[in-house]
C-alpha cells in the first residue's frame, strides 16, 4: 500500500474547501446532483458526459466520505441506488456559482462553455 512520504498538513480552511469541491470531477458531480437534485448512477454518468466508470464511481465514494453526498439504496430487484447532495453539499453550490461567474468574466473571449453542466450553471 501506498504511504505518503509526508504527513498530510492542511493548515488554511480554503485548502479545506478546495479538498472537498476541487478538482475536475468533483465540481462538476455537485452540479450535476444540485440541478437534477437525485439521479442514479446511469443518469447520472449520462449527464457527466466523458467520464469512466472507474473515476465515477471513485469520485463519488470520496464525495460520500466527505458527507457531500448522499446514497439510497433500495431494496428491490433489480437493486435501485440513487445519490443527491447533503446539506453539506447543497450548501457549496453558491461558491461554485460565484466562482463559475468570476471565470466566465474574464475568460469569456477564449472559454465558450460546451459541456452540459456548465450550460446549466448561472455563469453570466
């Protein structure tokens, strides 16, 4: 198993929250879940458009871990399993707004905003 040859030494909040919602992927689940509130897997890999299986699902195991996301399991068959963002999760998607809108105010000219998601987001 792999061992950080450093210890893990977050000292500001903004790294906190940069952990937590940062990144290419994670972002761009929470959108996702905050516009179709609950999807299942299938929607929801459909709606993200270019990403793998295996990113998927690892993504969304860590936003779980970090209680950004919720997932219901239903006992039937075949097995239903949908996921939506927690308090916590709902409460980010202002800041990702805000800062969608920042970057399309100064990279309007160059940026033209293709994927679905970001069609959705407030980013004007």
């Amino acid at each position: 198993m792999y061992q950080h040859k450093l210890e893990r030494d977050i000292r500001c909040p903004l790294e906190y929250g940069l952990e937590l919602f940062g990144g290419k992927w994670r972002s761009r689940i929470i959108c996702v879940l905050a516009e179709k509130k609950v999807l299942r897997y299938s929607e929801l890999r459909r709606e993200m458009g270019n990403i793998t299986d295996a990113v998927l699902a690892a993504t969304l195991k860590e936003l779980m871990a970090d209680g950004m996301v919720a997932r219901k399991s239903y006992d039937e068959i075949p097995p239903r399993v949908e996921y939506s963002l927690t308090e916590k999760g709902n409460s980010v998607v202002p800041i990702l707004q805000t800062i969608c809108q920042w970057a399309g105010a100064y990279h309007r000219e160059e940026w033209e905003p293709s994927m679905v998601q970001c069609r959705r987001c407030d980013y004007r």
